[in-house]
C-alpha cells in the first residue's frame, strides 16, 4: 500500500487528530511495515503518539477494525491504543509510542527469553467473547489435514504472527504489535506459530521445537493435534509462497514443510 504523509490528509481529519492530541508540532513518516496508507510518529502537546489508517475503502479495513476492538483485551506489554477515528474515508489508530527494535530470533540471542516471557503473558489471555474475531478453525480451515480441525479449538487469545518486526525489544521486555489477526483458538497455536519464526532465523527444527515446549499448552497437546498444526503450516506457507515468489516466503514454505514432516512423526 502506498503511503502519504499526515500533511496531506484532509483537514478535517487532521483536526480531528489535533482535539485528541493537542497541537501537533512535528510528523514523521515511519518506513516499516506495507500494510497502512499513513503511519507516522507525532511531536503533540499532550506527548508521542503513533498514527497509523488505511482508507475506509481499502480490503484491509476489516483488520484495522478488528485491531481496534481487541486493543482493550490486550496484556501489559502490547502498545496501548488511545483512539480511533473513523472520518472523511479514512479510519485512524492513535497508539503509545513504542521505541524498541525487532526481536533476535537467532540461536543464542539474549532476546529469546524475553520473547518467551511475553507469549507466556499472551497465554494466559482469554479471547473475549464479546467482540468478531478470527477463529483458528476458520483460519486452517483450508489447510489442515481431513478430520483434525478440532484440534485447533480453543478460547486463548492468540497472535499467530512472531516475525521480528511484530515483537519489539523495549529495554529489558519484548512488546507484541500488529494485532490485526487476533484469533481465538487453542493455545498451543502460538508457541507452533513462534518455532516456525525461530527456524527461518537459524535455530535448527528440534531444537525450535523444544523452544515450543517451553509452553505448558504444547506439552500439554496430542501428539495428533501437533501434527495437524504442521501440515495445515506446510499447506499454507506453500500456496503463499506459490503466489508469491519472494524468496524470504520461498524459504518460510521450506522451513513449514520441514516443520510439518517432524511434527507428523511425532505421530
């Protein structure tokens, strides 16, 4: 998605930004992240806020909204959301500012452990039942082998997307960002989801494995539901990467497919 600076939104919304914030003295255009049309870091009056908006007619609104709706739901150590704008075609995030920088993933990195204690907080988190998110069965409904979606059952709140980039070093605690796929679904999903990012990232596939079972939920689940994560992962990551050529997909679907054979051993 292309990206606009703040100056060029209407200025109706930009006055609408400035009465949830004060006077805004300075916006700088973040360079990460492809999924929003404005994301910027405000100088305001009353403090840093991070903007990010998509236009109300995009596809991805829908994940945006979802984002919205869960930010009350989320653990300590996720950004704080302070509002949301829907006005003149666009819908506007104002967050907490979170200076940190992508998590380490590599063997040996002294991020690991504040990677783990950050999804052992996420754990403990029920999905509220109150508000439309993704559910995991829905989300593998594709993918996962005939007869196994049971298994991705669950009312843990989840996140499902570990990359780097989505969980930031912020002194001595790793923060969870991007929220816009919150899914309800079994618990042991997460800790699946995070071995494969630790793979891509060097660790060989037992040992991210033994990383997963760390987590009381991946001890905890069958055999026969471990194995059904790894396959409908493989599934996945080879039609994305079949879409899309990119070599960093190319080797995420060689790392799922590596994934999904030692899990389905564990059989």
């Amino acid at each position: 998605m292309s990206r606009i600076p703040l100056e060029q939104l209407p200025t109706g919304i930009r006055r609408a930004i400035a009465d949830k914030t004060g006077a805004v003295h300075q916006a700088a255009t973040a360079l990460g992240g492809m999924n929003s049309g404005i994301a910027s870091v405000l100088e305001t009056e009353s403090g840093r806020v991070f903007v990010k908006g998509i236009p109300t007619d995009h596809p991805q609104v829908g994940a945006q909204r979802r984002e919205a709706a869960i930010a009350p739901h989320l653990p300590a150590s996720c950004p704080r959301l302070y509002w949301h704008l829907e006005l003149d075609g666009w819908s506007l995030l104002g967050y907490e500012v979170v200076d940190g920088r992508g998590a380490d993933h590599a063997p040996g990195s002294p991020d690991l452990p504040l990677v783990e204690a950050a999804l052992t907080e996420l754990q403990a988190v029920t999905a509220p039942a109150d508000i439309e998110i993704k559910d995991a069965v829905d989300r593998w409904a594709d993918y996962a082998p005939p007869g196994t979606l049971q298994y991705f059952s669950g009312d843990t709140l989840l996140h499902t997307d570990f990359a780097r980039d989505n969980v930031l070093i912020v002194g001595k605690g790793a923060r969870l960002v991007d929220w816009a796929w919150p899914t309800r679904g079994a618990a042991w999903i997460d800790p699946g989801a995070l071995a494969l990012r630790l793979m891509d990232s060097g660790h060989p596939v037992k040992e991210a494995i033994a990383f997963a079972g760390r987590f009381p939920s991946w001890r905890d689940a069958e055999p026969e539901a471990l194995a059904a994560f790894g396959a409908a992962t493989a599934a996945l990551w080879r039609e994305i990467a079949a879409e899309d050529g990119t070599p960093w997909k190319q080797g995420m679907a060689e790392q799922a497919v590596t994934l999904g054979h030692i899990l389905g051993e564990g059989l």
